[in-house]
C-alpha cells in the first residue's frame, strides 16, 4: 500500500497519556469556540517564536484538523462569484472545500520541469479582477516541493500588492529534508493578509486526533471562529490538552518518524536511478514522491490502475490531482522499508514490460 499519507508510526505515548489523563478529570464537556486558554498560548507561543515577534492567543484557533481549518478559512473569505488562485496539482480533498463556497478555482499550473516549484510569472499571468485569494501549500502535496524564502517573500509580496487573502497550508513544516521552510506569515510586513492552518496530523503521526488550528489577524480569526461555531460549536477538551502538550516539546518518536521518511525516499530514489522509463528526484519535504513514468507510455491513471491489478501494488494517479500530474503516480512513504522496495521493484518491471 503506497497511496494513503497514514504514518505507519504510533502517536508519542506521552501524548496519549495527556489525552488519558484529562479524560479521566473530566475535561469531557463544552468548551470555548475558540480554544481553550491553554491550547491558544501553546500556539501563539509556536508562532511567536517562529516569526520572531509576539503573536497574541487572540490570533489563534483550535480546529479538529488543518482539513476543518482550511473550509473555514475559506468560508471566511470567499463566496459566490468569487475567483481562487491555486497552485495545481494539488491535494485532492481541496477541491470539495473550494467549491463549498461558490467561488471559482483558478488553477496554476506546477510543472515537473521546474520540480514542481511555483512560478512568478504562471501565478501572475492567472490574476483576474475576481481573484479574492491564494492558497499555498508549502512543503507541498503531492510533490514534496518547498519554496525558497526569496519565492514566499515573492509570494506574500503579490498577494499584498493586489489585496488578496493569502492561506497559507503548513502542515508539513516539521519534515523537510532540504531547503529551508519559510512561512509568509513570518513575514511581519505582509503578514496583516496571512492566515496559517495546520495540524498535528503528519508531524506527530496524529491523523485520527483531528487536532489542528488556524493563525492569523486577530479580525480574520473572529470570523473564523464563527464559521466554527456554525459547523461544530466548539472541539473536545481532552483532544486539545493533548495539543498542547505536543506543542510543548520535542519528542525522540517524531525524530525516529521523520528519519524513517527520509531514508524511505532514499530507497525510492535509489531503485529508479538509472531507469529508462521510472523517474523521480528526491523530495524537498513531506511523505509523498511524484514518479514520473511518462516513458512508459502510460497516463499516470492507466499506469496506477494496472499496477494495482496486475502487481498488487496501490499508488495514485497523478491526474488525481490535477492534468499538471498527468503521466506520474504518487507513492507514499508511510509503509515499512520492505514493502516500500518490493513495491519499486514491481513498478521497475511494470513500466519496462509495458515500454518495451
């Protein structure tokens, strides 16, 4: 299984213990719409530190994942009529968050030429009068692609410069392999037009917990915090001391997690180098790799459907996430060495069957 981005590792038991504990004294009941003071000041204190500058607990809310994080951004900012720059491919869940507010995608395109890295002039070209945002998925899914400093700056510049909403979605911050992570919202000058979402959910191998949260201007923020409190009136207690608590330290299981990604991609990487008909360069960041077997003469659709029926091995389609994809599958990381290089090795003998 080479397609889903669940971490085959467990949540750190120190928070599983939290999470216990609070159960068991009763933090069962409602809680704030906005978070509890706790889990906020352990956000804002992530921020802050961050960006160098004192981000406020008014600036901060908890959400059950970066997934509930990013609708209601979105529901904050958009509505109908309303025109959103995305850079594409992109990850798939989007497309339903997107189109829930009645505004329309505008795609920019990502190509595999340039590593699937975002181009000033692509993303400048798509601009049109209705165009109200932006959103920005840096480290990037599926690609593993990370922006340089300079291109967020660029980034965060353009959308100040026209008035637009810049979402910002971070969830993969914690794994980059090369490159350095910059945040537009750590950019204080552009900052008034930012808003962060993310999670614990990759980071801390915590996809089931659903805990995530959104940071940005304290204006924006208050309506988000509506859009929250129509669709869910506040989150669970327990899930959100143990939020805090993931915030509040490093742990050796993320270190060991992080470090088993890495040399998965190395694996990868190294069973295609020489290939005539598999491709894949080595990944900035993330748990994911684009492989390119456009030399197979397969769609990236053909490509993963026959592999998965006549090898037994699953990946996703790169058109899955949109038509720049098209003619690469994406595998994931999030499986066992072994299984990682059988399902290479079978990939190798599918694409030169078919090639040849």
């Amino acid at each position: 299984m080479l397609s889903i981005g669940e971490p085959d590792s467990p949540t750190p038991p120190a928070i599983v213990d939290v999470a216990v504990a609070s159960l068991r004294a009763g933090r069962t009941h409602y809680a704030a719409s906005q978070g509890e003071p706790e889990v906020l000041a352990a956000i804002a204190h992530r921020y802050s530190i961050r960006a160098g500058r004192e981000v406020g607990a008014s600036q901060a809310i908890f959400m059950p994942g970066t997934h509930a994080a990013l609708y209601a951004a979105c529901q904050a900012v958009l509505d109908v009529g309303d025109e959103l720059l995305v850079p594409e491919p992109y990850y798939a869940a989007y497309d339903a968050i997107f189109h829930s507010t009645g505004a329309t995608v505008v795609p920019v395109a990502l190509r595999p030429e340039q590593r699937f890295h975002l181009q000033m002039e692509t993303l400048e070209s798509a601009m049109t009068p209705a165009v109200k945002a932006l959103v920005l998925n840096n480290p990037h899914n599926p690609t593993g692609a990370v922006l340089t400093p300079e291109r967020v700056r660029q980034i965060a510049q353009f959308c100040h410069e026209r008035d637009l909403w810049l979402i910002s979605d971070e969830v993969y911050e914690d794994l980059v392999y090369s490159g350095t992570f910059a945040s537009p919202f750590d950019i204080e000058e552009f900052a008034d037009c930012v808003i962060v979402v993310s999670s614990l959910s990759k980071s801390h191998a915590m996809t089931g917990w659903r805990c995530g949260w959104a940071v940005g201007p304290e204006g924006l923020i208050a309506r988000v915090r509506d859009v929250s409190e129509a669709m869910m009136f506040g989150s669970q207690p327990f899930l959100q001391d143990a939020t805090a608590a993931a915030l509040s330290r490093r742990f050796d299981e993320c270190d060991e997690m992080y470090s088993d990604y890495q040399r998965r991609a190395l694996l990868v990487a190294e069973a295609f180098s020489g290939s005539r008909f598999v491709h894949c360069d080595f990944p900035e960041a993330g748990i994911f790799m684009m492989v390119d077997i456009r030399a197979s003469g397969l769609t990236g659709v053909e490509f993963a459907s026959r592999l998965l029926d006549e090898h037994d091995v699953a990946s996703m389609p790169g058109e899955s996430f949109g038509p720049s994809g098209a003619g690469h599958i994406r595998l994931s990381l999030t499986t066992d060495d072994e299984a990682i290089t059988l399902g290479c090795q079978r990939i190798l003998r599918f694409a030169e069957a078919v090639a040849g």
